[in-house]
C-alpha cells in the first residue's frame, strides 16, 4: 500500500499548469525547481502555491520557491544583457 500524499506544489506557468506531488518535502522540491529552471525568462509569469497540512513546511517550501525565481530571473536578466 503506498503512503498518501502529503505535499503538493501546483506552478501556474505561462504554458500551463504543473502539479507535483509527493509525500515528503524533497520529493517534491527538486522537481518544482527543475520547472522554474527550464522556464528561464518565462519564471517571470509563473505563480505557485504549495499545499500541506505542515504549516512550517509550506513555508519552507515557499521561501526555497520564491529564491529558486529570483536566482532564474537574475540569470535570464544577465544573458540578455
């Protein structure tokens, strides 16, 4: 019997919607951090929410989110430039 899922994050990206879920934080983390990175310049009109009954691991989960977007579009700022 597989264990039920206890964390999911759902990413509104501009080409549509990605749900990833899992049953523990890194299972969950990596994978949403790859679509933030494969977006590039595109993270810029991508919202996420992060769904869990663990209060301080959605915060977590967001504060990780939140920074993984700002380092992909400093970095799609920086190959325009």
């Amino acid at each position: 019997m597989s264990s039920p899922v206890t964390v999911a994050i759902v990413l509104a990206t501009p080409h549509g919607l990605q749900h990833i879920v899992g049953a523990e934080e890194r299972d969950v983390a990596g994978p949403a951090e790859a679509c933030l990175r494969a977006l590039k310049a595109d993270a810029r009109g991508t919202s996420f929410w992060v769904q869990t009954r663990d209060l301080a691991a959605r915060e977590r989960l967001t504060g990780y989110l939140w920074q993984v977007k700002r380092e992909v579009l400093a970095e799609a700022q920086h190959d325009m430039s």
